[in-house]
C-alpha cells in the first residue's frame, strides 16, 4: 500500500542505456539518421534543481531521451511508450487509503453491514467475533457507526486492517488465496466503503487529502487510540518526472492497490485523468460499492476479491486496460512491444510490472524484499534506486535474504528468488540509503 545533467549530443545519447555501472552496446536504433528527430535544445529535460540520490537523475534523462520524441518515439508511426507509476509512498508520500479510512473513522463515514464476517470471505470467525463486540448491533445496518467516539470499534477495525490480527491477538483472515494476486486485509480497506456511492468515496477522499496535504511533514493524528500517520506529500521529484515524461511522448499511467474513487481524488494533482488511472475496482450496484471486486484475465468479477491490482495483478491490470489483452494470456510477460517502457514502485506489490519495464526500472528504497532484491541484482542494467525523497529509511543493516526468502510463492511460502534463466539472486547489501555527515 516515489517521489539532471547538461545533455550529450544526440548519438551518444542514444546510445547509453540507462545502466547502474557501465553503459549498453550501441543499439541500430542509436545508429540510425538523426535528421527526423526533435532538436537537442527542445528535448524535455528533468529539473536540475531537485534532488535526486546520485546520478540518478541523469540516469532517467538517459532513458527518457532513448525513449521519448528525441529518441525511438520520434520515428514516424512509432507508439508511445507507456510510463507506469505505482501510488501511495510512490508518488507521494505516506498512503492515501489509510488517510481516507483515517478521515472516516473519525468522520462517521463507516456503515453498519448486514455482518462483519459477510465483509470478507477470508475472515475469521474470531475476527467476525471481535468486530461484532466492540461495534455493537444497535446500529441498523446501513447506517453510520459512531466511530468518531466509540474508540473501542475504531481500534478493532484498525487493528484487523493494519495487523491482520484482533485487538486481542487472534488471526484475523485465514484460508486459500494466490498470495501474488490479492491480500484479504487490502481488500477488507475497499470493502469498508461498501454502501457509499463512487463519487462520495472520492469526495471523502478530497476532504482527507486537504487535511493530509495542510498537516506538517511528520504529524501523527489519533484514532481511536491508534498514532496514525497523519500527513500526505506529492513527491516534487516525481511530478516532475511524470511531467517530463508526458513531454517527451509517454503515455503515463497510475496503478494503484488503493481503491479507485480515492485514487481519483489525488490523481488530478500529479495531472493525471481519470482515463489513466487504475486501481481496486469495487463492484457497484444501484449506484453503491458493494464488497464484490472486478477480476481480471481468466478470473472474473467475484465478491472474495480475488484478484486486485497487486503483485501479478498489476501486471494483468496493465495488460488488461492498457494493452487490451484478455484473458489468462493477460497473466502473462508480454513481448516487448507490448510491455510498458518505464515502472516506478515502492514494494512488493509493485515488484511485477516494475520488473516488467523495457527502458527502466526506478525503486523508492523502503527496504522491501523483493522489490530491492531485484533492484539490486539489476540484471538488465536499468534499474535506478532512490532513498524516499520525504522522511527515508535508513539502511537496512542485514542483507536482503534474496537467495533463500526473496521471492513470494502463490502460497504465500518464502522461496529464492530467480532471474529469467533460473539462476538465484544472491542476498544483497542495501546500499542506496540516506547518508549523512
């Protein structure tokens, strides 16, 4: 559930691949006649006086000037390559579904369902139990529970959310899913909005964006008894990039775990439409979310949510509303050509699509397994790394166990992680992290 370098001639340019250490053989794309292409003074260019970690930005220019309208997509008929970008703790910072839900609980915005344990197919009956208890039964179902005051039902449903676990410490989801397509606690928070209409989530959304973007950098807000996160920041390094990259011809999309009315509401900020942006897509009926999510490829629109924009389904999502591909070949790589240029994420969820990148590969470092094992190994030469540009980790002082737990099996059992030709990935140092004097 991330946010500059005088230009080479134009072959050079072309030539370099967007590489951690040494640069990519000269391609026939870099060789060909520069006589069509868009002149080097008018070559969308980052912004020189915003910080990035390195040569990271110069590294990005690279791939935006291979790339873009001064480079492959300024050959006559050419597709735009596709630029995707990961939300929350991606292009901003912190995440917009917890201050949406935070807003909520504190708002009275959460309606009374018919049953807990009807919420979600992976609840527990302990879970079901404890909801029941602390929110009470004398509320009719479709109204709203008085969260603002009742401390008690906000803790537990936050604590369920957040930990997967009840106040008490008992199992909160359990069952069969495919642990790289959803996670039954990421689609517990979209089917908490159950009852509200598309348009009020995203004005709920709104509200919380104004309060979240107003807080100062660092404020916690309680919530029942829980320290929240309390503030919300674009990444200027990032809009920045989206900008650049709209200018130099990719077509730049959102793909989002967070639900897709509340992505909608903050997605306007980064210039996005609402034709660009995916996320968790609750099924509606009668003009109301319902807790039923639409699938993707060969699964289709089901109540469990056993698809989500997550892991691998990022992936089919992408293909899915980008590349139109149906399906279970929607699961699938696709061949270059139908695989987008560029992919910017934060975390597991992201690992997929971001790896899925032709040109490349940036990863906003929050210690992720996964995501940084692959980060790390770089084994096509065009990842970039970058410490959060807002409040980042430190470095993580233990390697990265990519050899023996960096990969998530579908059943959710740790595994080595593997490059495409069936080599491990061996554990990984953090290196890319704050330093300071």
């Amino acid at each position: 559930m991330l946010r500059q370098q005088a230009l080479r001639p134009a072959m050079t340019c072309l030539a370099l691949a967007l590489a951690a250490t040494v640069s990519a053989p000269v391609t026939a794309t870099a060789r060909e006649t520069t006589a069509h292409r868009t002149p080097r003074a008018e070559c969308p260019q980052l912004n020189k006086d915003l910080h990035w970690y390195g040569d990271n930005r110069a590294r990005l220019q690279r791939m935006i000037d291979e790339r873009g309208t001064c480079g492959q997509g300024s050959r006559p008929g050419s597709p735009k390559p596709v630029a995707a970008f990961d939300w929350d703790n991606t292009i901003v910072k912190n995440d917009i579904s917890d201050a949406t839900l935070a807003w909520m609980l504190k708002h009275d915005k959460i309606l009374q369902p018919t049953s807990w344990r009807a919420t979600n197919k992976w609840m527990t009956e302990a879970a079901h139990r404890a909801l029941t208890r602390a929110c009470g039964t004398s509320v009719p179902v479709g109204r709203p529970l008085p969260t603002s005051t009742d401390t008690d039902c906000t803790d537990e449903i936050l604590d369920i959310y957040a930990d997967e676990e009840t106040s008490t410490g008992k199992t909160a989801f359990s069952g069969v899913w495919n642990h790289r397509r959803t996670v039954p606690s990421y689609v517990w928070i979209t089917q908490l909005f159950a009852g509200h209409t598309p348009a009020e989530l995203t004005s709920f959304a709104r509200k919380a964006r104004a309060e979240n973007l107003a807080a100062p950098i660092g404020t916690q807000q309680t919530v029942g008894t829980h320290s929240w996160a309390g503030y919300v920041r674009y990444y200027e390094q990032q809009l920045d990039l989206i900008r650049t990259l709209r200018k130099a011809g990719f077509d730049v999309w959102v793909v989002s775990a967070s639900a897709e009315p509340i992505v909608r509401a903050w997605a306007p900020g980064a210039g996005f439409p609402d034709d660009r942006v995916v996320g968790i897509r609750n099924l509606v009926k009668n003009g109301r979310l319902t807790t039923g999510v639409q699938g993707c490829g060969d699964v289709g629109d089901n109540t469990g949510g056993d698809v989500l924009t997550y892991m691998d389904g990022k992936r089919c999502w992408i293909n899915k509303s980008i590349y139109g591909i149906k399906g279970a070949e929607a699961w699938r790589q696709q061949d270059p050509a139908h695989r987008i240029a560029f992919g910017a994420g934060d975390a597991e969820t992201d690992v997929t699509f971001v790896n899925d990148a032709t040109a490349g590969h940036l990863a906003i470092n929050r210690n992720k397994t996964e995501l940084m094992c692959r980060a790390y190994d770089n084994a096509d030469r065009r990842w970039v790394i970058n410490p959060m540009f807002i409040e980042p980790n430190p470095r993580q002082k233990t390697p990265y166990p990519c050899a023996t737990k960096g990969h998530m099996n579908t059943d959710g059992v740790e595994a080595p992680l593997r490059r495409p030709d069936g080599s491990v990935v061996p554990d990984q140092e953090d290196r890319v992290y704050p330093h300071t004097s």
